[in-house]
C-alpha cells in the first residue's frame, strides 16, 4: 500500500480538495481525515469529561457489555 500523507486547512467544512496527488486516474484510495488534537481547542478533553461524567450515572452502572453490543446490533439491523 502506498500511503501519502499531506496537511491541508479546511476552509469550507462543505467540501475539501486535494490537488498533486501522487495517484494515477481512477485508482482507488482510502481517504482518512484526523483533526490536529491541538487546535480542537480542548474540545477533547470536554468530551473525555463527559464521557466520566455519564459513566458516573447510577443509570450506567447497570449497562453490560453485552446490552451495549445488543444495542449496536439492533441498530445497525434497522430495529
């Protein structure tokens, strides 16, 4: 696999583009997008405390493992 690696800033969170890939036409590629950690402005660390925060529930102590794949389950079948 040839992997290629390049830092754009997004502009217009509509659309993203890419020019002078090193990509012939009509070749297949997988594209993944990872925000810069540092300029999420500590929106990470906010969700890290929710997460806390919610596991903490008395509601929560209650939930398996496996009502939670259950769940996933049925969601992904439509249910």
């Amino acid at each position: 696999m040839l992997a290629y690696k390049k830092y754009v800033t997004i502009k217009d969170p509509e659309k993203l583009e890419l020019t002078g890939l090193p990509f012939r036409q009509g070749q297949r590629v997988e594209v993944v997008m990872i925000a810069d950690d540092e300029e999420q402005g500590g929106r990470i660390e906010e969700l890290r405390a929710l997460f806390k925060k919610t596991q903490a529930l008395p509601q929560a102590e209650n939930i398996s493992e496996d009502m939670i794949a259950e769940d996933i389950e049925e969601y992904r079948a439509g249910r």
